[in-house]
C-alpha cells in the first residue's frame, strides 16, 4: 500500500474546489462523465494508430446509483490508468492528462472534452469519499484503487480487477442525497450528457406493469451519440431538422427555417439555428440556444459567443474552440470568440439574402415573423445592418412590400419637403389611424405600416443612416403639415379673432389624464374636418422610447402632449368665429385695448429701470393685467359653455384619435342625439 500528499500548493484545495472552481454542485456528474467519455475515445484513437491491438469490446459508459449504500458509480472501459498514471494525472492537480494525449495525436484524435485536469475534483463537491478502481490498457499493467477522503491525503494499492477501465465510486455526504435518486441523476444526464459521442447507459428502461412503473432487461441509453448538427447538411431532410427541433424545444411551433453551421478554419464550429415563430406581441424568451464543447452541454446563457439579437433564436452551437474556465460554465471574453459571433452574424446574413434573391414572394411571407431578429440585429450589430439593409423590407399600409432602396424611388417625388428631406410617413395601427392614413393618400402620399415592437428605435435607426430622411407618423400632424412644401397659409383672422377662437376651445376641452392640449387655428380646405388633433412627433417617441427602458425615465414620466387644431375654413367653424367675434367684441375689444396699454407702460418702466440701474415698480400694473386677462378668459369661457358645437368640434375630433372614452364619449352620443 502507498500513502502520500496530493500535488497541492494549499492546504486548502479541496474547500476552494468545492466551493469556488464550478458555479454549480450538479456539474460533477458532467465533469466525471466527460472524463470517462476521454477515457473511450482515447482507446479507440490508440486503436485507430495500431498502438492498442487488443479487442475493444463494449464502448460504452455506465452510471449506477445504489442508494443503500449511499454511492454513485461512474464507469467506463477505455484507456485506464496504472499507478504511475494516477500519481501523474490525479496526485498532481491541474496536470491535464487531455492536454498531453492532444498534443500526440492532435491530428486524428477523437473528441477529447478534458482540459484543465481539474475535472476530476468536483466529484468532493458531493462526496465525503472518492474511490478509484482503474485498469490500464498496456500489457502486464497491475490494478489499482485509489482512495480519499477530501483531504490532501490519500492511499493506493493493488487490487483485482478482471476489467479494462476505470470505476469512479463517489461516497455521497449528507447534503448531497438528493443525487442518490435514480431520477434526479437521470435528468442531469439529459442535461448534460445528451448528446456525447459514447452510450451513456444509466438504469434500466422501464416499463408500467401491475400498476406501477418497473425496470426491464435493457440497458436505459440516455444519449444519442450521433446528434444531427454532427452530421453532414446533404444527408439530412427538412422532417430531420424539425424532428430535431422538436426534440430540443418540445411544445414549440415548427420554426420557419434553419441554419446548419459548419466550419473547420480557423476555428471549429457547428450548430445549427432556428428561427421560431413570433408573434409580435410575444414575451420574446432568450437562452434558448444551447452552447456544447464536444457534444457536452456547457450552458444556455450564451451571450458573448453569438451576436445579441441572435439570442433570441434557438438551436445548438457546439465548439471545442471556445475558451472556457475551468469549471467550463462561464465564457472568457477575447478574440477567439469575437471570430465566431462574427462568423455566425455572416452565416446568418448570406442566409437571409439568399433567401430573399432566390424566392423573395416566399421571403414576403415569412417577412412579419422574421423581422424582429432582423430589426435587433440591424439595431445591435453594425456588420449585420450593413449586410441586412439590401434584403430589409418596409410594408405599407396596403400590403405592399419594398426595399430600403426601392422605397425612396417611390416616394422621393411626392414626399420631399422644402428642406430637402424625404418624408416617410408611416402609421402603427391601420385601424385606429384609419383617417389620418385616408387623408395622406387623399394628398397622393404613401403610408408605412411600422407595428412592431422595435419600431420607435427602428425609425431612429434610419434617420441616423439614411442620407435626409425623416419620418413621420401619420398622426402627428394634418395632412397639410406632415411634409411641408411652403409656408402655411394666413387664417384670414387678425390677433383678437385669433385669441378669441383659442380660447373658446381651449376652454371647452375635457381634462385627460396624463394629457396637455395646445389649441392651433389653420386655414384649410372647408371639405376638411373642424378639428383635428395631432400628438407631438418627437414627445411621442422620447416617450416610447422610455417605456422600454428600466425606469422610464424622465421623459417616461412627462404627459402626452396633443394639440387641437381647427379648421377656420370649414363652414361650422368659420359661422361660430363670425357670432362669437360680433357677440364677443364689446367685452373683449376694451379689455385687449387696456391689456396692450399696461404691457407698453410696463416695458417702458422696466427699460427706464434698466437704464437707470434701479428697480421698476411695475407690481400694480402687472396685477391689473391678470385680472384682464381672466377677465377675458371668463368671457370667452362663458359665452363656449352656451355653444354646444364647440364641444360636438372637439369630440369629433378626439374620437377620430381614438381618444373619446367613458363618460365623454356617452356625453357626445347624447349630444349628438339631441343637435339633430
């Protein structure tokens, strides 16, 4: 028997390991199943060059659970490992025994999972004792079993043992009995081993018999060991691919198609990737792209190794070339992994052009659910804007589908305004800006349908890249205004006619939650309606903008802000401004007259303070022109209240902006009923 130290700087090894090394006590299993894995295909590589001539036999990886004795096999029958073996791979901690064999047979050896040497390790996460049982492969070589406590010290002998292989017995402590269940070790070989190279063999397959679930005869496989993204993309059909799927994602939509990934220069890198099916108004779920290193899974959070927007896609990456710490769960940031988020952004580009080119009336189809991976990633990803903006569609209201390119031919004539700019008008719900949109085509121009998620950065995207565009929901303005060609035309009102129309309205608009009016008077076609309103372009979108961020935000918290503007050229409107200017003219007229004197008395006392450095005692003054002013707005205010059209006015134009509701709107309806 042998006695010694384990290979350590520190007394303190084994809490660090247990604690610090791995993000997660499960992965033990993983980590002694990958070695077992190393152990196999390194005997089948020996076997491969003629350095092993004996007979291989079963190829396989077994895990036992035995609960009443309270232990976790793992074996295999691969390479094996004598004494000198074990003093050098398992005594002398972070000696990778992967590395060594790679660097032999770098060219022609089978998937090697081990690199740091440090797997072994986290099989004391769990245990109170570890066993090893081990038979080399080579010729004479004696049987050995190794055991530890968790402590630095440990004892080896000779045993017998009939068997090539090594037999990895963990003694589970107490914490840890929750892994002495056959089903909660079953679901983390799912987890993790699901997909390796070997048969992985854990139990028995069950069956129901006499009213209760029993093991069978045959071995339960949990893995199969030639997954799909292994296989070469001609061998396969589209029934492979979603059969795949569906095994990956159970319960999920078929996707609406796939990328198989495959490259050997100048890294390693297969996969393949879906996109699903989303509905615009769908929680997009991430992490569902899962990472593996040689067919063992590492983890789903793979941000790093794929662009942002591609998270929200599902499917697999597998990579033997992407840097991992030692516990393999967490990705080392650097250039080797920016190649690969570089490459999968290219492969996923070519695909999506090659789709439109080939078949763009299919691509027009699939255009809604595929957008918003394209919008995130024109959005995140600047190489892929500049891939994506050749086959990028805008839809407008009609159902008609163009490029970035084809869109500016289109309109550039009709809707370039006097500064030069090119207006895309757009509208984000067909239904709900129905005659806004009505009345731009009316003018000859075209409307946009912009009603995804990301349209308020999308719009802004745009207007950094393309060269003088703007754009301009429908809604924002009258027709006459969205995409201004001249000077507006004068109302035809002087300033008291002007001042009187404002405040009449304004005194008569409802009060709205979370809502400010401004009131506008414009000169337009009498076939026009009243009023109308409109909501401030660039409010609205600091608002949408905010809503999507953490926190809102400042302008998150500002209220709407809409303006009424009335037509003083339609019929109804142009007789109320006649009867109230005639009505309204002797109260008002003394009050403006007063009102304009104060001010030019007030002016000149603060010019003449300012000339003299002295203060100008303007207080009264400024008192007496308040009260004027609230003269004039209670006169105004109280000759509207007689006129019920000014109320019909404005709510026919907050219901054609969808914003008459509740008790106004019933207030409306019985109005309407009773001007009839």
């Amino acid at each position: 028997m042998a006695k010694g130290k384990i290979g350590v700087t520190t007394e303190n090894i084994f809490p660090v390991i247990k604690k610090f090394l791995y993000s997660d006590n499960e992965i033990f299993l993983r980590e002694l199943v990958s070695n077992a894995i190393d152990a196999t295909q390194k005997l089948k590589t020996l076997a491969a060059f003629g350095d092993y001539k004996g007979e291989l036999g079963e190829m396989d990886v077994r895990v036992k659970v035995d609960k009443e004795a309270g232990t976790i096999t793992v074996s295999d029958h691969g390479i094996g490992m004598d004494a000198d073996d074990i003093e050098k791979y398992i005594n002398q901690i972070a000696f990778s025994g992967a590395e060594e064999f790679l660097a032999k047979y770098k060219d022609d050896a089978n998937s090697i999972i081990g690199h740091f040497g440090l797997g072994f390790y986290s099989a004391f996460m769990v245990s109170k004792k570890v066993e090893i049982r081990s038979l080399s492969y080579k010729d004479g070589a004696k049987a050995v079993e190794w055991v530890c406590d968790g402590s630095p010290e440990y004892e080896m002998h000779e045993i017998e043992k009939d068997r090539r292989g090594t037999d990895i017995i963990l003694y589970i402590d107490e914490e840890s009995k929750e892994y002495l269940e056959q089903a909660r070790i079953d679901a983390l070989l799912k987890k993790y081993c699901r997909f390796l190279p070997v048969p992985v063999i854990s139990g028995k397959v069950q069956e129901w018999k006499d009213g209760k679930m029993v093991d069978t005869d045959k071995d339960n496989v949990v893995n199969a060991s030639e997954p799909l993204w292994t296989r070469k993309p001609s061998d396969l059909t589209d029934k492979d691919y979603l059969e795949f799927y569906h095994e990956l994602m159970p319960g999920q939509e078929d996707p609406m198609f796939w990328i198989h990934l495959n490259v050997d220069f100048p890294f390693t890198l297969t996969g393949i990737l879906y996109f699903p099916k989303v509905k615009s108004n769908i929680d997009l779920q991430r992490n569902r792209i899962l990472l593996y290193s040689n067919q063992v899974f590492v983890t789903d959070q793979v941000e790093g190794v794929v662009p942002e927007f591609m998270t929200l896609m599902q499917g697999v990456i597998d990579s033997p070339d992407i840097p991992l710490n030692v516990s393999r769960s967490y990705l080392q940031a650097d250039r080797e992994v920016k190649k690969i988020s570089g490459y999968i952004t290219k492969k996923v580009a070519e695909k999506l052009d090659r789709m439109f080119k080939d078949n763009r009336a299919d691509f027009e189809k699939k255009w809604d659910d595929i957008r918003i991976f394209i919008e995130y990633g024109m959005l995140t990803d600047e190489k892929f804007y500049d891939a994506a903006k050749s086959f990028f569609l805008l839809r407008d209201v009609q159902g008609k589908y163009f490029t970035l390119e084809e869109y500016r031919t289109l309109v550039e004539a009709t809707q370039t305004d006097k500064q030069g700019e090119v207006i895309y008008l757009y509208a984000t719900d067909k239904d709900a800006q129905y005659s806004y949109i009505r009345a731009a085509e009316e003018k000859g121009y075209n409307v946009l349908l912009m009603d995804g998620q990301l349209e308020s950065h999308v719009v802004q995207m745009f207007e950094s890249k393309l060269d003088k565009v703007r754009f301009v929901r429908v809604d924002s303005d009258i027709p006459e205004r969205l995409i201004a060609k001249e000077d507006n035309a004068s109302t035809g009102l002087d300033a008291m006619q002007t001042e009187i129309v404002t405040t009449l309205f304004r005194s008569q608009l409802p009060q709205m939650e979370n809502a400010n009016f401004v009131v506008g008077v414009q000169a337009l076609p009498g076939s026009d309606a009243p009023a109308t309103v409109t909501q401030n372009e660039f409010m609205r979108r600091m608002k949408e903008m905010a809503a999507m961020q953490p926190g809102a935000g400042f302008y998150g918290q500002l209220p709407d802000s809409y303006e009424l503007i009335v037509n003083v050229d339609q019929s109804a409107v142009k007789s109320l401004v006649a009867e109230a200017t005639e009505a309204l003219k002797p109260t008002v007229e003394p009050l403006r007259n007063e009102t304009a004197e104060l001010e030019a008395r007030i002016a000149a006392a603060r010019k003449k303070a300012e000339e003299d450095k002295t203060t100008a005692d303007t207080a009264a003054d400024e008192k007496r022109v308040a009260e004027l002013r609230e003269e004039q707005e209670k006169a105004v205010s109280g000759y509207a209240a007689g006129k019920p059209v000014i109320k019909q006015i404005i709510d026919l134009a907050l219901l054609q902006s969808n914003l008459l509701k509740g008790a106004a709107l019933t207030d409306f309806i019985r109005r309407s009923v009773s001007l009839l």
